[in-house]
C-alpha cells in the first residue's frame, strides 16, 4: 500500500495523535506492572495510590527466583509448548488438507463435529480428561499438559481455511505427475503454508503460555510445573504480594513480547491467507 | 464401464487417504475433547455426591435449571456483554487496523502496544482495572473531579458494574481482532485501490466502497470468534467482581455459574447440565450468525 | 510410504512419551512419600522440620506439593475423586467432615489407643476440632486466632486510652464513634463481612450459636445471633465503617495499612503484613478481642490428615506422628512463621515481630477458644451465608428479616446431609 503522498501528511498527524492516544491506554496496565514490581508491599497497598515508588525494589525481582524454582518452570513451559506446537501442526495441517481438498463420505458432518469443540468451555472437559490421565498414570508428567494440547480442533479451523484459499491448479498437475495425496500434501501445500502454519505456531504458543487451570489440576509437583502456575503460588490465602507477583508475570511475560515482535508479520500474513475465506 | 470403475477405484482410493489424513487429529480431539463431552451431556442426568460418586437422576437437573431464577438471569447478563461487547469491540478493532495497515512509523511497535492485552497475565489487567475503577481512589473518578464531574461506583453498583465490565472486555480483545483484521487486509487487492483512485475516490470514500466490503468475511469470521469467547466469559468477571459481592447477581455469566456449581458447591451433575446450556446457546447463537452472513458478507 | 511414517511417527511420540513417565515410577527401594501443604509462607519451616525427618529416617523420602489455597480444595477434590492424593495432607475444618464420612482420610483411633499420640501436649479441646463421631481424623499443628489490632497515631490524635483487656462492646462502640473522622477520611471501625474474624466472634460473645451441637439447626435466627450481627451492621448504617461497596473495592486491610481505619478485628495470619509494611510496623499495635456477655474468640486449627487409601501406611504415619510432634512444633516456631499447636511452644512466633503485642493472640487461643462452626457438607451453607449476609451488610435487608430467610435455608441444607 504504498498510497500515502504528500498532500496527506496532515491527516498523518492526526492518524498519529489518534493512535498514540489509543496506544497509551493499551499500555497502561503494562506501565502499571512495571511500576508495581518496583514497589513496596506497603507501598504497592497504600491508599490513595501511589503511582511511583520511592526507591526501585529489585528485590522482588529476586524474591521470584528465590521462592520458587523459576528455571525449572521456564524449561517445563519451553518444553509443553514445543511439543503442543509440533503435534498441532503435523496433526491439525494433515487433517486440515483432508477437509480442503479430499472429498470422502461424511466430511462435513465429522468437521462439524470438530468445530463443536471450539465452542464448549474447556471447564467441561476438565472432570472426565482427568479421569483419563489417571487411567493413564500421567498425573504429575509433562505430557498430560502437552499431549491434549497437541489435539487441536482451532488448528484445523484455521489451516482448512488456508488451504482453501490456495490455488488448485498446482496439485491438479503434480496430480497427474502422479503424485498421491501425502505427496501433494508434503511437497507442494506444506511449503506453500508456511505462513499459516507461522500464525498457526503464534496462537498455540499464546495460549499455551498463560494457561492455568488445566496444568494446575493434573501437575502438583514443583518439578512439572508451568510457569502460570508457579506465579499463582503468589496469591496467597490472605492476600497477596503483587509487587512480586507483577514482578514474577514480568520475568514470564518479556519471551511473548519478543516472539510478537520479530515475528508480527508473519503472524498477520499467515492469517491473512486463512481468515478471509 | 472401464472408465467408470477406474473412477470408483480412485474414488475409493480417495477415501482412503482422506480418512487416514484426518485420523491422527480426529482420533486425538476424539478421545481428549468429544468423549469427555458425550460424559459430561451424561453427567447432566446425574446426582453427585462427595468425590465423583454420582447416581442416575433422569431430567431433574433441567427441571432445577428451566426453574432456577440465577440461571436466567445469567443468561440475560450473557446476551447484554455480547450485544454490546462484540460489536463494539469489532468496530474499533476495524478502525486500529486500517490505521495500522499503512507505512507509518513505528508500526510494529504500534502493533504491539495495541496486542499486549492479549499476552498479560490476566491477573494483572484485573488488579490495574479495580484500581482504575476503584471509587474512592480510582484513576477514573480522580480525573473526573478534576472536571468537576461527580464520579460514579464503576464496580459495585449493580446497575454500572456490567458496562464497566464491557469497556475491559472490549479493551482486551482489540489486540487479537485487530490482528485479523489486518490479516484481511492484505487480502484485498491492491489493484481495487489504484482503480479506485483513478475515478478520483477519497479516502473515506475508498474505505466505505473498497475496504469494508473487502473486509466481510474477515469481519465475519472476527464475528464467530469474539462471539464464541464472550458466550464463554468467566476469568474477568470473577476476578473483577469477587465473590460474595453486591452485584455478582447482575453481573454473573452463565459460565461463572457452572464453576460455582462445579467446584464451589460441588454440585457437579447440576454444572454439566449449565455446560450444556451453554453448549445450546453457543450453536443457537453461532447457526443465526451463519444465516445471516449471506446477507452481508461479500465473498469474492 | 509417507503416511506409514507419519503414523509411526505419531506411534513413537506417544510411546516414547509413556516410556518416559513410565520410567521416573520406579525408584529405589526408599519410600517416596509426598506431603501437601497450601501456604507458601510456611514452606521453609515445614522444609526445615522435614530434613529432620528424613534425617532420622534413612528410607523415607518426602516430596513437598504446594498448591495455593484458591486452588488446594478443588484440586484435592479432583485428587479424592481419581483416587490420587497425596500421603499426608493439610486439612481444615470446614472440609474434613466430608472427607472423613467418605473414607478419603484414616481415622487415627488405633494410634491413639496404642498411646502413639499424646493428646496432653495440645490446648484444651483443639483435638477435638477434628473428632467425627468419636473419630480423631487429624493432628493439629497451626492455629490461628483473632485480636483487635490498633492504630495508635489516631488514638493518640482522639486523646483516647489504648483498647485493653478490659474493653467490652460498648468501649468500642464509644471509641468508633470518637475516631471516625470524615473530613480526613478516617473511619472508626472496619465492619469486615467476615465470619471467621468479625461476626462469629461476637454471636459467640453473646452467648448465640452458628449451628447447633446436633448439626440439625441454624442458630443464626435466635437474638443472641442477630445481636452479634446487628453490632456490626450498626457501624455501617452510622457510618463509623466504610460500607460494603467500599470495603469490596478497597478491603478492609488496605484501609487500615494506609491509616484510614482506627480499629480492625483480624486474624493472626495477617500479622506478617503488617510487619513487612513500614505504616503500620510504626502505627499499629494489637489486643484480645473486647468482650460481650462472655469472652470468646474463633480459634481455627489446620491439621494433617492421612490418605486412607496410602501405600505406605506405616511411613506415612510416622511422617505425620513426626510433624505434629512436640520437637517439630519447637522447628516451626524457631522461624517464627505461625502459631503453634503444642503447648508451650508458641514464644518462638510470639518473639518474631518485637513491637506488636503477639501474647494476645496466644492467650486468646488457650483461655476462651470458639471452634469454627462444621457440619458435613459446610461449604453449601456457607456460600449461602455468605450471599444472605450480603444483603445485611448492604443494608438491603434488616437483619432480622435476613437472619430468618437465612435460617430456613440453612435448615432445608442441614436436613438433606
């Protein structure tokens, strides 16, 4: 879109006075945050509020690593995340081209089933997916945490939807190359979704990473546990120490932020060639 | 007939490789998703007791929910965050990403400002809106008497709480839209913009007759997601309003009161007939939107 | 080809995932145990009484699980229900009626009888916090109680004595009245909507009760009750109290750490924050709870239960016989975390914070403790108080009215269980 000429710039400022107003008020939570993590208890407390602390509290930044084995959490987080991601695309892009390009009996009705996944709250599933794990002897390992996740019905939502919008024309003829389905899937499609399968990567990442209640009912020792878990120790039975709380949520927060920043645009590309179909 | 057979043969061979393609996600989502709801719409005809013994109770558990005052009420509470969360939301969601689909400074940055909502912890946007909201010491009314405008109990009067409510709702779900919408945007081909400017076209102009037309399926499928996830609102309000508190009886969600009956008061066989209500209205809601799609969204 | 990959693929993944929680199961010939606990704050003094445990029990090996209190209860719920709970667990006792009439903890009679446990070291009658039926479900080891904590630079500015153990109820109402100052945004009193530290106390005070000895009725609509009730409320309505709302915004505890509120009713466990917190480590100090027509006080007891279903029963009892033992409460009180349950035992945590005048909570505990109110299904009839009550506090109701839709409920639940 290169549209923008001279005659615009004017509008610029307001296009850019406009958004920093926006942007301040996105932001606010996250300076809070900040703020917070370098505060006092008693300061963090006080009413009326105060905004600034007095002196910056390091200390709680290593109250966090102090009280809880910060690292391990890290590792645990790392690992259930990678391994969502990797069963979510090799499943959820396998089934997905299926759904978009391969007609076989009783497909719209089975992905209609699938979509009715998306739509249930996961607290419904929580009682019986537990009984399973113990029937598995699972509870308190990473795979109850990972291996649902690894299922995912949005997955193949989003991919089916990418794959539709692709062009025909390249596996009609690698089709009468002779190639047999799994090959147009694995040599042309896969390639082609890189993209999709990027944004795909973003949202199990995202939800991964703050997910709460799940790992925390199937994980109770310290050793398997996430790191949204590990934070929640923080809130207390009476009360809770936000200033190390805010500044543990930090120390979790900042690889997010990252990913979303160098990989932004491949994000909004990726969905740009699922969602509009 | 040999030609036809040899068609039946890969039709066949079709269906092979289709079933064994969706069979590792469908067997997955099968066992760890749809056979844990099939027991929970049969946990829906049950009585529980103390620690997952339960017995066979036919229809009360409906009977309890179609008598059940609360859950009515929730479920107007529910309609009123979606009529006015959802829309809304969409709207401005539309207007950051036009703004923010253009070569401006800063882009990413601006991105992700508007996205970080969606990656902080939830317990952390809930603890910087009480305060924002808090009446006595609050941000809010501090600014407001400034202006020597009366301020107002943003959480605790019962007739407020949900609009305040709907601002945060709608405040933390622009980042996720906003980087769909943007999606769609690439989408719309440029040409339909040089055409457009050729005849002349303005900004506004270009906007109304190229870019929202454009943009409908995107805003459609926006639509289903935001829809979807407000039906299902839980987290926000429970830690906003607390519980006991003065207006949870305005404010509570239907999926608020599922966890009440789930883990509260352990009355699990009554929670799963509330998830199914739930699981009624996301479909009801969900076909009504697929109807009427056709009547405003522009396929290309 | 590819697909037969791909399947294998799939296979191997899942495989190998089993494979590797199957492997972490099989140990040494030691005893893992696993121990759970809901407080992040006492974790280094349980940590410490442990290690010493282990010490002098070679195969035993013991594995802390924290889990924070928002979350202990439903997960332990979801642990009775899959059969999967740890050995040796805390237990309150709102919940452990339920999770004894269900067979999830192991009565601890054999032991008692076999003189495995000196019931002599506790406080009168805490043992009997955890006694169903003629069956002891648990062994005490923190306590908590309830005390009047003070600001004394608003005090000072009233002109008023210091509250002692001489106040009664009207010495408060009198005191909250002289200290609440509207100008400067000060109240005189908290009126907390809190059963543990507000109004339980002073129904018990009046010589009223929650629910009666037979777990068959609701006291809360007798007047003794709705007296103890009523002194609270009144607060609000003469605006001595910051109201519902305003205590739902901002609670009570915040108020009075930023020296908006003269008297609080609160609980030992709160004293660690008020330490830590510069305001009231100066301002601040604490007595025994003014008296009604008797003195009385909610003193809980958490304890440990035993999983009935353990594989190991034998070491698990030692663990527990071990952590509720006198030598262990001697550990947790050297680091001063909480108030111990064996007599003579509590200078460690009354010695921890010097400038506050923690021998009240101790004597309040020892001379006129009041167990907190159980029948077996607690929690159902409590969230219902909790909404009732609400409605009093809100001055929505009077409290007469909402004491007895109240009662009638309370009734309805207790006939069913």
């Amino acid at each position: 879109m290169r549209a923008e000429n001279v005659s615009q710039k004017p509008k610029f400022w307001i296009l850019h006075t406009l958004l920093i107003v926006l942007a301040f008020f996105m932001l606010v939570p996250f300076a809070w945050m900040i703020l917070t993590s370098f505060k006092s208890l008693g300061e963090s407390v006080h009413v009326p509020v105060i905004v600034f602390p007095k002196s910056i509290h390091w200390d709680n930044y290593i109250d966090v690593l102090y009280t809880m084995p910060f690292l391990t959490f890290y590792f645990n987080t790392i690992a259930i995340t990678a391994l969502k991601v990797l069963g979510t695309l090799i499943f959820s892009s396998l089934a997905a081209y299926a759904f978009a390009r391969i007609e076989f009996p009783g497909r719209n009705v089975l992905f209609v089933i699938l979509i009715s996944v998306l739509m249930v709250p996961g607290q419904i599933y929580i009682l019986p997916l537990f009984l399973i794990m113990r029937d598995f002897g699972w509870l308190n390992t990473l795979q109850a945490v990972a291996v649902p996740g690894m299922f995912d019905a949005f997955g193949v939502f989003l991919l089916r939807q990418f794959f539709l919008s692709l062009m025909k024309e390249l596996e009609e003829s690698a089709k009468l190359d002779g190639c047999n389905h799994l090959q147009i899937y694995w040599r042309i499609m896969l390639p082609l979704a890189k993209p999709g399968l990027i944004a795909l990567t973003i949202f199990t990442v995202l939800a991964s990473w703050n997910e709460l209640l799940w790992p925390m009912i199937v994980n109770s020792s310290p050793a398997k546990m996430t790191l949204a878990v590990g934070l929640s120790w923080l809130q207390g039975r009476h009360g809770t120490n936000y200033p190390v709380l805010m500044a543990g949520s930090l120390m979790a927060l900042w690889p997010m932020v990252l990913l979303f920043l160098t990989l932004q645009k491949h994000f909004i590309e990726g969905i740009a060639m699922t969602g509009t179909k | 007939m040999k030609a036809i057979a040899g068609r039946s043969r890969i039709k066949k061979e079709n269906w092979l490789w289709g079933y064994s393609m969706i069979a590792p996600a469908m067997l997955g989502i099968g066992f760890f998703f749809i056979w844990p709801m099939i027991q929970t719409f049969y946990f829906s005809m049950t009585r529980w007791g103390d620690f997952g013994t339960y017995k066979f109770a036919g229809f009360d558990n409906y009977h309890r929910l179609f008598a059940d005052h609360d859950v009515w009420k929730a479920v107007l509470n529910t309609f009123r965050y979606v009529v006015l969360a959802v829309p809304l939301s969409v709207a401005i969601s539309i207007l950051v990403a036009v703004m923010l689909n253009q070569k401006i400074k800063g882009l990413s940055l601006y991105r992700t400002l508007f996205f970080l909502p969606v990656i902080t912890m939830p317990a952390a946007v809930a603890m910087v809106w009480k305060w924002l909201y808090n009446s006595d010491y609050g941000l809010l009314n501090h600014m407001l008497n400034e202006f020597s405008i009366q301020g107002s109990r943003w959480l605790t009067d019962p007739q407020l709480a949900p609009y305040s409510i709907v601002v945060v709702m709608i405040w933390s779900s622009i980042g996720f839209n906003m980087v769909i919408l943007l999606a769609g945007l690439q989408g719309i081909s440029k040409t339909y913009y040089e055409a457009a400017r050729i005849d002349g076209a303005g900004v506004m102009a270009q906007f109304l007759r190229i870019t929202l037309p454009g943009l409908t399926p995107t805003v459609f499928f926006v639509f289903i997601i935001s829809l979807i996830g407000t039906l299902q609102v839980f987290d926000l309000i429970w830690m906003m309003v607390g519980n006991p508190s003065i207006v949870k009886f305005s404010t509570q969600s239907v999926v608020y009161l599922f966890y009440d009956a789930a883990f509260l008061t352990n009355e699990k066989g009554y929670a799963a007939s509330i998830a199914v209500l739930i699981f009624v209205l996301v479909m009801v809601m969900t076909i009504i939107q697929m109807v009427f799609q056709k009547k405003w969204v522009h396929y290309e | 080809m590819r697909k037969l990959l791909f399947a294998l693929l799939a296979l191997c993944l899942t495989a190998g995932l089993a494979a590797c929680s199957g492997s972490s199961k099989n140990g040494s010939s030691k005893v893992t145990l696993t121990y759970a606990i809901w407080d992040q704050n006492y974790q280094p003094a349980i940590e410490q009484a442990i290690r010493k445990f282990e010490d002098s029990h070679p195969n035993i090996k013991v594995k802390i699980e924290l889990t924070p209190w928002s979350q202990y209860w439903t997960k332990l719920d979801t642990g009775a229900t899959g059969g999967e709970l740890p050995d040796v667990f805390w237990m309150n006792q709102i919940n452990y009626v339920k999770y004894a009439a269900n067979g999830i903890i192991m009565p601890l009679n054999d032991q008692m009888e076999a003189g495995q446990i000196d019931a002599s070291i506790y406080p009168d009658g805490v043992l009997d916090y955890y006694t169903n039926e003629g069956k002891h479900y648990g062994l005490p080891f923190e306590m908590s109680s309830i005390g009047l904590f003070y600001n004394k630079k608003l005090f000072d500015a009233a002109n008023l004595p210091y509250p002692d153990e001489t106040w009664d109820w009207d010495d408060v109402r009198k005191a909250a009245e002289k200290l609440t100052d509207p100008a400067n945004g000060v109240w005189g009193i908290a009126s907390t909507m809190s059963t543990e530290a507000n109004y339980y106390n002073t129904i018990y005070q009046n010589n009223g009760f929650i629910i009666s000895e037979d777990k068959k009725t609701s006291g809360l609509d007798r007047p003794e009750a709705i007296e103890g009730i009523q002194f609270w409320v009144d607060f609000i309505a003469k605006k001595q109290s910051p109201s519902a709302a305003q205590m739902s915004e901002t609670s009570s505890e915040k108020l009075f750490e930023s020296g908006k509120i003269a008297m609080l009713y609160d609980g030992s466990w709160i004293v660690k924050e008020f330490a830590d917190i510069d305001y009231t480590k100066e301002n601040v100090d604490v007595t025994v709870l003014p008296k009604g027509k008797v003195s009385a006080n909610i003193v809980a007891a958490t304890a440990m239960s035993l999983n009935a279903k353990t594989k190991h029963p034998q070491e698990a009892w030692e663990l527990l016989r071990y952590m509720a033992s006198r030598e262990a409460a001697l550990i947790y009180s050297s680091t001063g975390s909480f108030i111990t349950a064996v007599n003579g035992t509590q200078e460690g945590w009354v010695k921890s914070v010097p400038f506050f005048n923690l021998q009240a909570f101790i004597d309040s505990a020892t001379k006129f403790p009041k167990p907190f109110p159980t029948s077996k299904d607690t929690m159902k009839w409590f969230t219902l108080e909790e909404e009732y009550m609400l409605k009093a506090w809100s001055q929505e109701m009077s409290v007469d009215e909402m004491a007895k839709q109240l009662a009638q409920k309370v009734n309805e639940l207790l006939a069913q269980e």
